[in-house]
C-alpha cells in the first residue's frame, strides 16, 4: 500500500463508516476492513478498477464522485476520503462542503506544487514542472488545478471549515515508502495530507 494510504489508515478509528473517493483497486478499503472491521463504501469512475475491487469482495460504485455524493443521506459517514484527487475537481469548493455534509470528518490528500524540484524546474527551464508526483505534460495532465501547502490552509480559512491535523511527507520508490516532513514542509514536501472538519461545528461551508 502507498506510503500515503498507510497514514491515511492510521487515522481511521476502528469500526467506523468510511466512503473512499476515487478508491482506484480498492487497496485501503481492503486494510481497513482486514485491520479496524470498518464499514466500507468506494467510489470509481474506472470501470476497470470497479472491478477489481467487486472481486476483492468491496462494495464499489462506478461513477462521477461529484455526483455520487449528492446521493447520501447527511453524516452517512464518521470518515470520508479524497485521496490525491482534489487537483482533479472542477468545484473543490462545492465538493468539500458536499463531503462535509454526509461525512463527520474528510481526509483530503493531494501532491504540493511547491516542492523544490517543482521551483528549480521552473526557475532554470520555465516550463510546467515533471516530476514523479506530477508525471504529466502540461497538455496531457489529467490535474486541472495546482496546489501547495499553503494554498489549501488558505482555501480553508476562506472557506470556513477546520484542519483538524496535517501531515507532510516526502515519498519515495513509487510512493510505497516515505518519511514524515517536520521542517519546511512547504518546500520539502511532494504530499500534503489533511483532516478536516466544521468549524465550530457548522454544518456548511460559504
């Protein structure tokens, strides 16, 4: 399981419900049920990948994660995951204040931009940054946003809902292996993780 995942699952609490957005072959859905008996729930927009998790025995869904969502019923979920996926979102905005309506708490991960290999790309050959988080060309990429570190506590702040705990790491190996970032994650980072959650538990986001 990606390194990513791997802290992701460590914050999941035992028995809970969980819905994984963007689940891909269902490998965490898979360890949370195995290690913490959660009740699972994903959502593919690959049909391929649906596949792969119905034979895993996972209760997947194929479709769009921003309609999908629209469908449950409010707090369905104690957790609910976007994992390396936002930067794919049309309506980040919308789609979280959706999350934080079925789910108590959202787990939002997501590649940083701000990286120092992304910076030395741009200030020595002034072009769109390739690096092993972002793989893509400019004009291939399936990623239609941009973020950093700072760009989402930001984006929070504005958008009135908490960062309850965050994590920066530093992947390596294909993202199977990592290490926490403490200093200058902004910089250090090739991955931010966030759990987020109502302020003063509103119910919406502006």
């Amino acid at each position: 399981m990606r390194f990513d995942l791997e802290i992701i699952a460590s914050w999941i609490e035992p028995g809970s419900r969980v819905l994984d957005l963007g689940c891909g072959e269902g490998d965490l859905l898979v360890y949370l049920k195995e290690k913490k008996q959660v009740t699972g729930t994903g959502i593919e927009l690959s049909e391929e990948k649906v596949v792969t998790c119905i034979d895993k025995g996972l209760s997947v869904l194929q479709g769009d994660i921003n309609k999908e969502v629209e469908d449950y019923a409010d707090h369905s979920f104690d957790f609910v995951i976007l994992s390396q996926t936002l930067q794919q979102v049309y309506e980040p905005a919308t789609l979280i204040k959706e999350l934080l309506r079925i789910g108590n708490k959202v787990v939002v991960s997501f590649p940083n931009f701000s990286h120092w290999r992304c910076r030395l790309q741009l200030l020595f050959y002034g072009m769109a940054p390739k690096t092993k988080q972002l793989p893509y060309q400019w004009y291939n990429t399936p990623n239609i946003r941009v973020m950093t570190l700072g760009d989402f506590r930001r984006f929070a702040q504005k958008k009135g809902f908490h960062i309850l705990k965050e994590v920066a790491i530093n992947t390596q190996n294909k993202d199977k292996q990592g290490k926490i970032i403490h200093f200058f994650p902004n910089l250090r980072a090739t991955y931010g993780i966030m759990l987020i959650g109502n302020r003063n538990n509103e119910k919406n986001i502006n």
